[in-house]
C-alpha cells in the first residue's frame, strides 16, 4: 500500500504541492509509529498474520530489543533470534533477508524482518498455501518450531503461550511507539503437537520436591547429581531473572550445551513453576554456591520491570517459603538472597527492578491485603487479568479473560474488613446484552460474574462502600 501511495504522489507532485502549502498538515494525523510501521511491512512482505507477528515477539521478549545484548540462549532482538551452538535462526534469518548479522541484532525493523522470514520458511516446510496462511491458527506447528524448543512438551507450551496472548491481546508501549493486538478467538490447530505433553497441566507427582510445580527435567549436563542435605546443607534461596521467556528457559535447561540450570523456573503472568532438578541435586546457577543452595529463575529480562508480575512475586514467595520451612532456612536477607549477591558472581540480576521488599513481605506470609483470595482463584483456571481498577483503599475490582472460552469474569477482591461481611458489588455488562451484578454484604469479594464476550465490548465495574468504578464500553475485539 505505502509502495503505491509514493507512486501516486510522485505522479501528481505538481497538484499535492500547493495544496499542502494552503491546507498544512492535517490537524488529526497520527504521529509516525515505526514499530507498528515495521510489524506491518515484515507481515506483508512475508505473508505472515501480522497479529501473530506481534504476538510472537510480544512472548519473546515484550518487544524489547535490549539495545542488542543476548538473552541467555544467545537470542537477539524482540524477535530472539537466536545463534548459540545447538540453534541459528539469526543466522538463517540473514540468509532469508539479505541482511547482515550485525544489523539484525541491533536494528529493530530488520529484526523483525528477520523474525518473520524465518517463521514463513517454517510455514513453507509445512506446505502451508497462501489460503492456509491467512488463517492464524493454522500456524500453530510453525510457531512451535520458533521456539527452538528441546521437546514437544516444551514447544507445545510455547506456542499455546503464544495463543493464550493471540486470545487476551496485547498492547506494548515501546520507544519505537505503541503496538497492540485486539483480543481475538483463534482456533489453534496443533497438529502432531495435540500429542505432546501438556507441561501446563500434568506433572509427575513423585518427581517434584513442590506440590505445586510442573516437571521437565534439565538435562543431565546441566547439573551435578547429589544427596543433599545429607551431603551438603542447603541454607540459600538464590533469586534469578532468566533474560529470557519461561518455554525458552525451560529449553535451554534442558540443551546439553548449556552447562546451566537451576531448580525452578516460574512464570511472569500467573505464577506458573516448572522444576527441572530436584532439590537434593546440585544445579548450576550460582558458583559457589551451587552446592549449599536452590536456585529460582525468574521469566524476564532484569532491564524491563514489566515481567515482575504480583503473581509472579506470590506464587515464587510460596515457593521460597516452603524450600525454606522444609530446610530450616531462616526467612531474611541473609539467606534469601539475590544472584548478584553470591560471592563471586558476575551476574547482576535479580536487578533494580525486582521489588525485595514486597518479595520478602509475600515470603514471611503477609499477602499484602490479608485477603486469601486472588481473581485468578476466584475466577477459575484459565483466566487471566486483562484490566483493573483500585476501589481506594478498600479493595480492587478486576476484569479476566479466558482466551480458550471467549468469556470474561468480573470480581471485587476486598483489602479492608477482610472476614467481616460489608456492602461489596461485582458487575459485567457484554455490549447488547444485560447487564448482571453481584451485589451484597460480603466478608471477601464480589463475584465471579462470568460471560462471553469474544468478539464484543465490555463495561465492567464494581463498589465497596461508597467507592465505585465503572468503565466505558471497552476491551472490544
């Protein structure tokens, strides 16, 4: 379109140039949005679902290039590219572009090029026709294989990472301007990957040292076999941040080449924990301290605080708690502590971002509001927070979305009074239907008020006391 829109004016530069001298620049033009701009033109170029594009870099990295530097699989770029001994898709992406290998690790357009090309050779090595690939669920193999993943378990919680998004949207604020991706219902076809394991919903009871964790085990080249505490006491938490997503995490832990691995990784946007060595082993994640300490890793990257999620610090503060109780750690800063902290390291994360003192708050039982209950809890598995709003100081009302039923769900959580039953309302209204409200004297929340909304806007809201909110019709898509 931009190709034959410069045709245009160059066509009819003699009648285009008087007329802007008379009219000026348009008074409600947009300002110029580059990102957006690139996202746009890799997707034309290459006949990929923009929207997908999007969504993909979006899991990757929140569309942030970090000026260049590597995650710790060796990916470049909001698309991670990645060059490390076992995986070159940067290198196949200069080969597909023509670009050099420089650019395609520093300039953000050309990585997104780059991105897009490699997942079009995919789709290509698929069969994929120009009908099958305007469809973004027909994807789903090409976007599993993006991930590098080690294992069809791995590569399958990837992608549908990636789909959970697709189904929720996205809206990133970038220096190269803000790029969103409407909520959306996409049917992913999985293929050979409806197979695989389901590494979100299954685990192997007798292997995990935490009730709560998954397991996908690293491979046996990245940690050292152990009888701990038998043989070593364990008396440190060590706290990391990945510099990576949670499904590339769990990959490179379990890629031979990596000689690293830690005994839990746990997930930006709902808390979820994979452990990947038992306790009583040695992982290797923090020097000299590999053998007196469990190491955590975190889903994100150090520079970018939006990754350090409240169900993040919870779910990994329940986690640290329990290591802790289990071996008599003393729940303080001496013993909890963050990587750059161990003696000798030349890591610098968990980083400035990462929010101790709420952390250790969260580690020593205080949730913050004295309320046991979450929206994620009260709403159900599937869900998750989409919007919110702070009721005062009383409580908050949130909204949810479940990409994989279309519906929304609405409730208010209580921060004050907790126990005592007090006026609390809940209410959720699908653009063309009425609206439905939970409304009474209630010890904990409001709700859950669940409906389907795919594809329709949404007012949302709820009260306690007399604090209220009540959004405009929005979250439309």
């Amino acid at each position: 379109m931009k190709a034959r829109l410069r045709r245009s004016a160059a066509l009819l530069a003699g009648s285009l140039v008087p007329l802007v001298l008379l009219t000026g620049r348009p008074a409600s033009a947009a300002p110029p949005d580059p990102l957006a701009d690139a996202f746009t033109r890799a997707a034309a170029t290459y006949e990929v679902p923009r929207d997908l594009l999007v969504t993909l870099g979006y899991a990757e990295t929140r569309l942030d290039g970090h000026g260049g530097e590597p995650s710790a699989s060796g990916g470049y770029g909001m698309m991670h590219l990645v060059s490390n001994p076992t995986v070159h898709s940067l290198e196949q992406a200069a080969k597909l572009t023509g670009q050099p290998v420089s650019t395609l690790k520093t300039d953000d357009a050309a990585n997104i090029a780059g991105g897009a090309a490699v997942l079009r050779a995919y789709a290509n090595e698929l069969g994929l026709d120009a009908a099958a690939r305007k469809d973004a669920g027909k994807w789903y193999p090409a976007v599993a294989r993006y991930g590098n993943a080690s294992s069809s378990g791995v590569a399958r919680l990837y992608a549908d990472t990636v789909y959970e998004l697709l189904a929720t949207g996205v809206k990133a604020t970038t220096p190269g301007g803000i790029v969103t991706v409407r909520p959306q219902t996409v049917n992913p076809e999985r293929g050979a990957y409806a197979k695989a394991p389901d590494l979100d919903r299954t685990f192997a009871a007798a292997a995990v040292d935490y009730p709560g964790a998954h397991w996908a085990a690293a491979s046996s080249s990245n940690y050292a076999v152990s009888n701990r505490p038998t043989g070593n006491t364990i008396d440190r938490i060590v706290i990391h941040v990945t510099q990576g997503s949670y499904a590339g995490t769990i990959s490179w832990f379990q890629n031979p080449s990596a000689q690293v691995s830690a005994h839990y990784v746990v997930r930006s946007s709902d808390g979820d924990i994979t452990q990947m060595v038992r306790e009583k082993d040695r992982a290797w994640h923090a020097g000299n301290y590999n053998s007196r300490s469990v190491g955590i890793e975190h889903e994100g990257y150090v520079d970018n605080a939006s990754w350090f999620t409240d169900a993040m610090y919870r779910a990994s503060a329940a986690l640290t708690r329990s290591i802790a109780d289990r071996y008599d750690i003393p729940k303080d800063r001496t013993h909890i502590v963050g990587h750059v902290e161990v003696p000798g390291a030349s890591h610098t994360d968990p980083g400035p971002n990462w929010n101790w003192t709420r952390y250790m708050q969260f580690v020593a039982g205080d949730t913050g509001t004295g309320n046991p209950h979450t929206p994620q809890s009260v709403c159900g598995s599937g869900y998750n927070v989409i919007d919110s709003a702070a009721l005062g100081s009383a409580g908050t009302v949130y909204l949810l979305y479940n990409g994989s039923t279309g519906q929304n769900c609405v409730t208010t959580i209580k921060s004050t009074s907790i126990g005592t039953a007090s006026a609390t309302s809940a209410y959720l209204e699908v653009q063309g239907a009425t609206r439905v409200t939970d409304s009474g004297n209630f010890a904990y929340y409001a709700g859950p008020i669940r409906a389907s909304g795919a594809g329709k806007c949404v007012k949302w809201g709820g009260k306690i006391g007399s604090a209220g909110y009540d959004s405009p019709f929005e979250h439309c898509g």
